[in-house]
C-alpha cells in the first residue's frame, strides 16, 4: 500500500475519487461531500449510511474493492 501526503490531494478530489470507486463497487454514499466547516483540514465528510450499505462496504474493502 502506497501512502500519499494529505497535503497534496484536495478534499473535492478525494471525493470525487472515493465516489467513483464506491460506484464501480455498487456502493453510494448519499452525504459524501467536502466538509466545508473546516477548510484548513481539508476533511471529507462520509455522512451516515444505513446498515446494509456499511455491511456492503466492508465486503467490497475485504474483496479488494469488489462487493
């Protein structure tokens, strides 16, 4: 696993990005979304999911990105 500095990735990339790869897994993240509350920390809010999808996302983390 290669590691990045946070610096150098903006958190509308990551996002975009992180949807992109839960959408080829089947996987949608309704609140996922730059958090704009803090941006000095250039976080990415995930926002809350019902059960079955966090379950689905697990499955597709341990299946190397497949659900």
């Amino acid at each position: 696993m290669t590691t990045t500095n946070h610096q150098a990735i903006t958190p509308s990339t990551a996002v975009e990005s992180l949807r992109t790869a839960l959408t080829d897994a089947g996987i949608v993240l309704p609140s996922l979304a730059v958090d704009t509350a803090s941006p000095h920390l250039g976080l990415v809010e995930l926002g809350r999911v019902r059960a079955d999808v966090a379950a689905q996302l697990a499955v597709a983390l341990r299946n190397g990105g497949r659900a």
